[in-house]
C-alpha cells in the first residue's frame, strides 16, 4: 500500500489531515499488515473470510487490467501501491517498463523476490511515495487499493498531481459508498485509533467527481464497475483522455 500525496497548485504542500492519515497507514503495515498482505498474495492456505477476499482482489486487479492494452511494449507505467508486485508481474509480460512504488519496503521486497527473473529489466522499484514527480512521465497507473483511506479532498489532488504526467489512462480503486460499508465505517469510528487499523473512507462517484474538478482535475472522471467478493468490495474508476 502507498501513500498518496495531497497538495495546493500553489504551494504544493500536503493538506494537514493528509499528514495524519498516512502516518497511521504507514504504521499500520510497519506494525502488522506485511505479513497478512504475504499471505493473502501467495497460494498459501488462508482462512474462508481472507479467502473472499483474495477472489475479489483478484478480480479486481483483472478488471483494472482490462483497461489497459494487451501488447504494453514501449509504454511506461506507474502500478501505485503495488504491494507484493502481481500486477507489477502482469504488466511486465505484457511488455511495458513498469515503475513499482510502495510505501512499504517490507513489500517492495517481497515484490522483488517475486518477480520473475527475466522481467526485472523493465521493472525499477521504488519504496516511498507514488506521486514523487522525480518518478517522472507515464503512458498509464494503476492505483489498487492504494487510496481507500484518504478523503474526496486527498484524492482530487493526487489525481490533480499525477494528471500532468501521465498521457493515458489513471485507473484506481475507492471503498463505494453503501449501506454495509457506511456501517463499517460509523462502527469503526467508536474505537480508539490506537486499537485499529487506518479506516477505509466510502465515496459517492459524484462526489469524488467534484472533487477532483474542484483541485484542478481536468479530465472527467467515469466509474469503471464494483467488484463484491464475501468481505471484499471495491470500485474501480478512471480518468481518460
């Protein structure tokens, strides 16, 4: 998982709650989430909730996928949050020269470990933030998972920083905003924030969508569709040109 970097045209200073929420993100996978995410990733044996969750992973990551070209020879992509690296792998098959940035450098070194031997020519890894500008220009991202935590706000204006420098499609995934998962949420609320993880924030596609215009957004921002597996749900969206 990654972080996502929240700023102001004018300053390009992070927003002050921004601050806040990905502290407790990188705490929560230095502290116990790498291992949980090892697992959930591999073929090893998981329990039956996890492994509704491993299904519904998969098909979304498949879904994203689907959005970009078959043959990726000569594109190069930025897979945001890439975690333990399988769509890091996915993408290299298809030929493109992927940059893997993760917040964790636990995963980045599990995603290296991963990674076939003859694709880690088109692979660099990078462990810090996704929407480092020095990562420089990109034919596509993809962003699984990696922004679930953060506000309509937050998100605007990582998309806002990543639009400039990517020619394609930015493909990435929210927490959609339903009745169970607003639950979840109110629920998770009444513990104490060092007795938890980071608490997913559910989003309204019209309202991330004014958002995103609001920090400067110029494209329009479509729903892709919402993939539901047992305790997984999530929805894909994007921004093309």
């Amino acid at each position: 998982m990654d972080r996502a970097v929240t700023h102001t045209p004018a300053d390009n200073k992070p927003a002050p709650g921004y601050d806040q929420t990905r502290a407790r993100v990188e705490d929560y996978f230095d502290r116990s989430a790498t291992k949980t995410w090892e697992r959930l990733t591999s073929d090893a044996p998981v329990s039956r909730i996890r492994e509704t969750v491993r299904k519904g992973r998969d098909r979304m990551r498949a879904l994203m996928l689907s959005r970009l070209p078959d043959d990726l020879r000569g594109a190069r992509i930025l897979d945001a949050g890439c975690g333990p690296g399988m769509a890091t792998i996915e993408l290299a098959k298809r030929g493109a020269t992927v940059v893997a940035a993760d917040i964790s450098p636990q995963l980045i070194d599990i995603a290296e470990l991963r990674l076939p031997p003859e694709l880690k020519r088109q692979v660099t890894f990078h462990a810090g933030d996704m929407l480092d500008r020095k990562l420089g220009q990109f034919d596509a991202v993809i962003a699984m998972d990696s922004l679930i935590y953060y506000s309509a706000e937050d998100i605007g204006t990582s998309l806002a920083s990543l639009e400039p420098r990517v020619n394609g499609p930015i493909v990435f995934t929210v927490a959609p905003r339903t009745p169970a998962l607003m639950a979840m949420w109110y629920a998770g609320k009444a513990f104490p924030r060092s007795d938890r993880s980071p608490v997913m924030i559910p989003h309204a596609h019209p309202k991330l969508a004014k958002a995103a215009k609001a920090q400067g957004v110029r494209r329009m921002l479509r729903p892709i569709d919402r993939i539901t597996s047992g305790f997984y749900i999530s929805e894909a969206m994007e921004l093309r040109p």
